[in-house]
C-alpha cells in the first residue's frame, strides 16, 4: 500500500511525509479497532488530556513491552494518529513487513548508544522541524519494560546514585528526553510535553506472546499530565530533575492505584476529560476500520492467488525495501538524504538570485 508512494520522496520529501503520514495513521487504527471491537479491552483516560494538533513531546512509563500500541487507544480519541513517532529500538526496523512500515512512517530509531544516537537524533528533530509537519514524538526515558531483571538493574542504579528504590516504575535515563526537549524547543517546534501514566489493574500482557496465546488486558488506564512548553526549565540539569520529578510522582501514583479501591487515577482529584472525538466517531472509526483492513487483507491474498502481476509488484516492493536497507540503512535516513539535497538546492538558487540581484 505505501510502496507506489515511495518515488515521492525523491521529489519532495515534505509531501511524501504529508501521504505517508495519513496512510500509516489508518493502519493504526486497526490495533485499536481489534483490542476494543473484538477483544473488549476497556479503556479509560483521566487528567488533562491534549490540545487537538499541538507539537510534544510524550514521555510514558514502559509497564510492558506493547504500551506504545495501547497507547493509539488515547491518542485516537484525543489527538490524531498520523501526528505520532516513536522513538524505539533500531534492531526492529530490520523486521519484514512490520520494520519497513515504522521506517516509511519516519520513526527515531536509536541504538542506545549515545555518541551514536545524538547525531541522528539531532538530524531527525531538525528535519521534523525544517519541514514545519506537526510532531508527536514517543518516548520511554526508563529505556525498557519494567521485569524483575530490569527491576534489580534499576535498584542497583538506584543504591550507587543514592536514590530510592522504586516498584512500579524504573529510574528513568534523562539524557535522551533533555535533548529531544531542547532541540524541538530550539527549532520552534514543541507545544508541550505530555506525561502518561499507564496502568493495567486486570491482566498486564507483557510481550507479543501473550497477546498470540489470547491473554488481552480487560482495561488500560492512562492518566495525561500536560505540561506547556513555558512551563518546563531552561537549562538541561533542571530539565533532568524535572523528569525524575515525574517519575516520584508516577511511583506514587500508580501505588495509590494498585492499591486503592476503586481502582482509578483520582489522587490529583480529576476526573475523565472529554476527548476531541465523540463517542460515536471512534466507534465509526473503529468499524470503518476493521470493514476495510478485513476486505485489504483479502484483496491482497487473493491477488497472491489469482494475479502474476500482483505477485511480481509485492515482490518488487519487498526487494526495494531490503535492498535500500543494505545500502541506505533504512527509509528514514534516505528520507533525510533526499531533504538535505533539496535544501541545498533551495540555498545554492537563493545565493545565486543574492549575486544576480
């Protein structure tokens, strides 16, 4: 489906974004469509909630290994899907099918390595902001899920930096997010962070085996600080000690909800706020979604079977794909390349109309 779309990007790089954005944006909806429609997974949101649009940055604690999944359940009905990237693991853009969408969809893959990573951050944010396209960007600070491994490696980082030992959530690595803040803030393009708290009190799936085996949650809770831009620190250091403030308060925030009774993110005294969608628009969303996603999987199964030419385009479409990653390494960073080329020209056509004039 994006492949007739990739020769776009050699010819303009912020309209190739503009498509493939609201494409990848309607296959997202399915996740949603399925965990509510078919599985019944119950989803409830309080706090502050988003303004329909806005540039941030969302910092969440990773309970499990599918809570940016999950997480399309809020923003579907308080933002909008095409304006989210997630800041993930590079080895997954390497996986068929799955990797090259996450790469057509421009997302900040890092090797968690930062003399690596700062470069490539840096030149993903600057694009973002070059091309003036609304961003929602992802991000987990604690770097990983929360395990009993993970657990013990963040109590023993927590006794060498003398700081208290944490259950719910792991002590978050601060680096990353000052940078991505300052970098967005410096390029005019972030509005606010948003801070999800999410929470599982009927069955936590904590990898992709669990949902295969059927072991869906009955609901998900997200709890959304908002916080804007003016508000947050200047410098980095206060920026790091802001985030970590938010982690206590996560700490504290889910203890009162595992333990309290009835289970709800009430502390602060909020309640649920209304999204920008009602009710009846996710349903029809939801169901539009399902209706086609269902007839697109058939189409395609049945060009397989019926049609040698349909066979020769998906093979063509997945040779391109491999073979861009093995000289290109990924989507997005030939997406990048085709940017910075035609920002060159725009600059070499503005110096030569500055020496005619």
């Amino acid at each position: 489906m994006l492949g007739p779309f990739l020769p776009l990007m050699l010819l303009s790089p912020a309209w190739y974004r503009w498509i493939t954005d609201r494409i990848v944006a309607t296959w997202l909806t399915l996740p949603v469509s399925l965990l509510e429609l078919v599985f019944g997974v119950k989803v409830v949101i309080t706090g502050d909630g988003f303004i329909p649009g806005e540039r941030s940055v969302i910092i969440m604690n990773h309970r499990t290994r599918l809570d940016w999944m999950f997480l399309w359940c809020c923003l579907l009905r308080y933002s909008y899907l095409r304006l989210e990237k997630i800041c993930l693991k590079a080895a997954l853009k390497a996986v068929p099918g799955f990797g090259w969408a996450m790469q057509v969809a421009c997302f900040v893959f890092i090797q968690r390595r930062w003399e690596m990573d700062k470069k490539h951050l840096e030149n993903m944010l600057d694009y973002f902001c070059d091309i003036r396209e609304p961003l929602q960007l992802l991000l987990f600070p604690e770097g990983t899920d929360l395990t009993e491994n993970t657990r013990a490696k963040s109590d023993a980082f927590a006794v060498q930096n003398n700081l208290p030992k944490m259950e719910y959530v792991l002590h978050p690595r601060t680096t990353g997010f000052t940078f991505i803040v300052d970098r967005l803030r410096k390029g005019e393009n972030l509005d606010a962070v948003h801070d999800i708290t999410v929470a599982y009190p009927k069955n936590i799936p904590q990898t992709e085996r669990h949902l295969i085996l059927g072991q869906f949650p009955r609901e998900i809770h997200f709890h959304v600080r908002r916080y804007p831009v003016s508000s947050l620190p200047s410098s980095s250091s206060e920026l790091e000690s802001w985030c970590r403030e938010r982690w206590a308060e996560k700490e504290i925030r889910l203890r009162d909800f595992y333990s309290g009774q009835p289970r709800a993110f009430d502390r602060d005294g909020v309640s649920r706020v209304p999204p920008c969608k009602s009710e009846l628009r996710v349903a029809l969303i939801k169901a539009a979604s399902l209706l086609y996603w269902s007839s697109f999987i058939a189409f395609c199964f049945t060009g397989l079977w019926l049609w040698s030419s349909f066979r020769f385009y998906v093979l063509v479409v997945a040779l391109v794909y491999t073979v861009q990653q093995k000289l290109a390494g990924g989507l997005e960073l030939l997406e990048l390349a085709c940017h910075g080329y035609w920002k060159s020209v725009c600059e070499q056509e503005k110096v030569s109309d500055t020496k005619m004039q």
